[in-house]
C-alpha cells in the first residue's frame, strides 16, 4: 500500500514525464518547421520529379518527411495533392511508403542520446535561443532548427531523469502494467491509442526509446507498441480525408493498410521467433549501456519501415486497386465552380502551397488572355459567337482571385520572410489578372452594345483599335513569360511597349475628336470609342504590374484606376 507520500512522488514523477513528452514534442515541431522553411526549395525540386516511377516516389516521401520530420503531415499533404487532382493514387502510394521510412530518423536521433551529447544538444538549444535574437530570417530559422534540435532532447533527458522514469515508484509502476499488458495484441493497441492521443509516431517511438534505455520497458514488449505506433500515425491522414474527395479517402485507406499489413508480417515474425528476432537486435548493438539498448529499438524500426516498402512495394496497383474497391466513387454535388491544383490540407506545408498557388495563377492568366482575345474580335467586328464562353470565363476568373486570395491569408500566418514577399507579390497579381478580367469583358459589352444599335466605327477607327489591340497583346505575351517562367529578359521591351500604348492613347483620342469635327465619325460613337481606347491603356498598365511582379512584389509603381 502506497503512502500518501509515495502518491504525491508519484505524481511529481507522471508531471515531470509528461512535461518531458511536451517538450520533446515542441522541440520536434520547431526543427520540423525550421527544416521545412530552410529546405522550402528542396521540397519544391522533390515534389517536382513525381513522376509514375515508384522508387522516385519512395525517395520523394523519405525526403520530404526527413525535411518536415513527420510522416503525419507528409500524408496529409498527400491527401491535399490527390484531393486538388495534381496527383493521382499510384503516384500517392510509394510516397506514403517513403515517408514511413523517413520518419525513423527521430528515432535514430533519440537512440543516440548520451552524456556528451545531451550536454552539446543544450549547448545547441542555448545557441539557438540567442540566435533567435539576430534580426535576420535565415540566421532565426537556423536558430529555431537549434532550440528545436536541442528541445528533442531536453525532453528525453527529463523523461528519463530521476524524477521520471528514473523514480523507483514509477519503474515498479510501469513494471506491474506490462506484467498485466504483455501480449502483442494488447502491447499494438497500446502502441496505437497512445500515438493517436499525440498525433506523433516520432513522439512515441522516442518515448518508447527512452523507457527502454531506462530499463522501465523490455525490448520484446516494445517492438510491439512500436508496431501500434505506426497504425497510430494513420489516425491524423484518416481525419483529413474526412469530407474530401474519394481519391483523397482511398490515400487515407492505403497509409493505414500499409501498415496494419506490416504490423501483421512482424508481429507474426516476432510472436513465433522471438528469440532469434532479440538476439539479431541484440547482436547488433551488444552491451547493456543505455545507448545500445536504444539503438536496439531504432534499428527494429528501421527495420519495420524499410522491408514493409520493399515487400509491398511491387504491389502498388494492387493497393490502389483494393482501395478503390474499399470506397466506392459517389456522385458528389456539383460545385459551381472549384480550384484545380489548391486544396486547404496544403496550407501545413507553405512551399508545396505556393508551387499549386503558382499553377493555380497560370491556368487563371491563360484563362484572362482566352478571354481577351475573345473580347477583341467582338469590339472589332461585332462578333457575338464567343460570349456565352467569355461569361463562364470570367465567373472562374472571378471565383479564383476570391479563393486564392482567401487561401494565401490563411498561408501568410506562418511563413518565412521570402514567402511573404511571394504571397504579397501573388496578392497584387491576382488583383491585377481580375482587372483585366473585368476590361475583357467591357471590351465585349462595347461590341455587343453596338451590335445591338447596329452601328460600327469607321474604317480607319477599327484599323486604330486593332493595332492598340495588337499591342496589348504582344505586352500580354511578354508579361505571361515572365510570370510563368521568371524571365526578365524581355521586361524591357514591356516597358517600352507600355509607352507606346500610352502614346496611342492620346494620339488615337486627338484622332478621334478631328473625325468628329470633319464630320467623319457619328457623335453617338464617341463614348464606346473612348471607352475602348482608355480600357487598354489600363490593361497595359496591369500587364506590367503582372510583369515586374517577378523583380518587385508590388509590380509597377504606376497608379492605375
């Protein structure tokens, strides 16, 4: 029977563990976020070789989870790539492999904890909390990667001091519990509950680490929960598919079937070879010292993760095959209108949101200069033919510059400073290409408003309009190339373009009014000409904003109407 002395120990003991888990987890989140801001070009070249190659997909999970150091999030990124239709289920799959395999390196880190270590990772923490203090981006992130780095193992080393689990009362605690909890069944679902609770696989595989470095936890007993700890990751990528697309569902469905089938191949191993399966470990790092007990459990995780890949790897299709079975296509309601490569599962992950944020924006200017284009042939001959298609244009012209425009404030939360200046920079454009949008329109309006009263401009008014025309479209050329493709070569010649076009302005308005006094022109023509010509001008404005925004997130430094 406990004293009420040993209760009050015992429960200073179960604070300082947990105190000691919340740090570890803060610490993991810090380096993840760290490493995710300072690697957000890396992460952007690896999710560029997707390819239908599945060992190119392996590699892209490993790395991109090594980079944000959680497989959790890497599936939920996942998740929001297949829900936005950039990409497909077989694609999806061998990267949820490789992100299993990447997420073992925590383990490893925490596996290799020792005196000198742990007094080089304070040292480390310190350095960084005071690198914090620098007022530049990259040397604050350098030092949330420290005081993360350093944090992990703050964490460890409290929840294996003296007041945690090196408390007697708390080691005769765990010990009676897995007397009770030993079997493999009961030992994976612990392993699941407890990962699920912390929405970390790392977290509970270094928590397991460390109780079995601390001698509270035997190695047969944790390989078990191990094995539940990678059931429990698929929690977090099984809420995120909830109310998304089917695709999206079946992602959700492969990462867990992936690993209950895994779970299921070791734990069979395990269960009937026990022996020889601890003596392999074992064997590999001989001794009784802490790191060595450590390291035992990194390797089976290791292990675990890298020949479930290789064995199931091969059966991909299979996978995708039994999922799509699993979860039926449904007949979704139609939406009025959606984004096509953005979805809100990609706001945890700002570099990947800013690539599909840039797709998103170049399908929207080919969708602005479709309805340009359109727009000119009915201001020049009248032409009605296009104006259903430039409507339904323009209503996703709209609808885009509202959704983006809502998902980059949502992403301008958490991100480093260049990211800031490309969401700014995305900001000014997108108010620009719906500028443009709106002029397009007008330009069609004007040429349906004459049809209507039937009446057309003189010959030589038409010939006017059409070289201004021209002009903006060679600046809309020009502009989208460098938009799309960050070229700066031709920014020049937009400059000088957009000069031209203002000097057409004024030379084709004094033309006008000089037909109006000879009597060449029809007065009631008067105001569609002159709303014409201004409305490209502006249009030339906006296109060098769209242009320079590549050099000046702000674009032109012109004020426009």
């Amino acid at each position: 029977m406990l004293s009420a002395s040993d209760v009050m120990q015992l429960i200073q003991s179960l604070i300082w563990l947990l105190a000691g888990v919340g740090i570890f987890i803060v610490g993991m989140n810090f380096m993840g976020e760290a490493l995710e801001k300072s690697a957000g070009s890396g992460m952007k070249k690896l999710l560029g070789k997707i390819t239908n190659n599945r060992f190119s997909g392996v590699g892209v999970g490993a790395g991109v989870t090594a980079i944000i150091q959680s497989s959790s999030a890497t599936s939920v990124m996942v998740i929001g790539l297949v829900n936005a239709g950039v990409m497909t289920l077989m694609q999806a799959t061998p990267i949820i492999m490789g992100a299993n395999i990447g997420t073992t390196i925590t383990g490893v880190l925490v596996a290799l904890k020792n005196d000198y270590f742990n007094m080089a990772m304070y040292l480390l923490a310190f350095a960084g909390v005071m690198m914090g203090f620098v007022d530049k981006e990259k040397v604050k992130i350098a030092g949330n990667l420290c005081s993360g780095l350093g944090l992990i193992f703050v964490g460890l080393n409290i929840m294996s001091s003296e007041q945690a689990f090196g408390n007697p009362l708390v080691e005769t605690m765990f010990t009676n519990i897995f007397a009770v909890i030993n079997h493999p069944l009961l030992l994976i679902f612990v392993g699941v509950i407890f990962t699920a609770l912390i929405q970390s696989s790392s977290a509970a595989t270094g928590v397991v680490i460390t109780m079995v470095g601390t001698g509270v936890l035997p190695l047969e007993l944790a390989l078990f929960i191990v094995l539940g700890a990678n059931i429990g990751t698929c929690v977090t990528a099984l809420l995120a598919s909830i109310g998304a697309k089917a695709n999206s569902k079946r992602v959700a469905l492969i990462h867990f079937t992936f690993n209950v089938i895994g779970t299921v191949i070791f734990t069979a191993i395990i269960w009937i070879f026990k022996e020889p399966a601890i003596n392999f470990l074992i064997s590999c790092f001989p001794g009784e010292d802490p790191m060595s007990l450590q390291m035992r459990v990194s390797l089976f995780h290791v292990i675990f993760n890298v020949t479930t890949t290789v064995v199931l790897l091969p059966f991909v299709k299979q996978l995708v095959d039994y999922s799509c079975l699993v979860i039926k296509d449904k007949k979704e309601p139609e939406k009025a209108h959606a984004l096509k490569f953005v979805d809100d599962r990609l706001v945890s992950t700002p570099p990947i949101a800013l690539l599909q944020v840039k797709k998103e924006m170049d399908y929207m200017i080919n969708l602005v200069e479709d309805n340009m284009k359109m727009s000119f042939v009915s201001l020049q001959t009248g032409s009605l033919e296009n104006a259903e298609t430039i409507s339904k244009n323009e209503a996703v012209i709209d609808f885009t510059n509202s959704a983006l425009t809502q998902f980059l404030i949502k992403l301008s939360v958490n991100v480093e400073q260049s990211d800031e200046q490309i969401i700014g920079s995305y900001f000014h454009v997108l108010n620009d290409l719906e500028r443009i949008g709106d002029h397009a329109e007008n330009f069609h309006e004007i040429g349906e408003e004459m049809t209507a009263k039937q009446i057309r401009f003189s010959d030589k008014a038409q010939e006017e309009i059409k070289g201004m025309c021209a002009k903006i479209l060679e600046m809309f050329e020009i502009s989208k190339d460098a938009f799309e493709n960050l070229n700066m070569e031709e920014l020049t010649v937009l400059t000088s373009l957009e000069n031209e076009v203002d000097g057409l302005k004024k030379s084709l308005t004094a033309n006008h009014f000089a037909r109006l006094a000879e009597g060449n022109c029809k007065v009631e023509l008067s105001p569609y000409y002159s709303s014409a010509v201004a409305g490209l001008e502006r249009v030339a404005d906006h296109l060098v904003n769209v242009g320079f925004s590549i050099k000046n997130p702000v674009g032109s430094q012109k004020q426009i109407d």
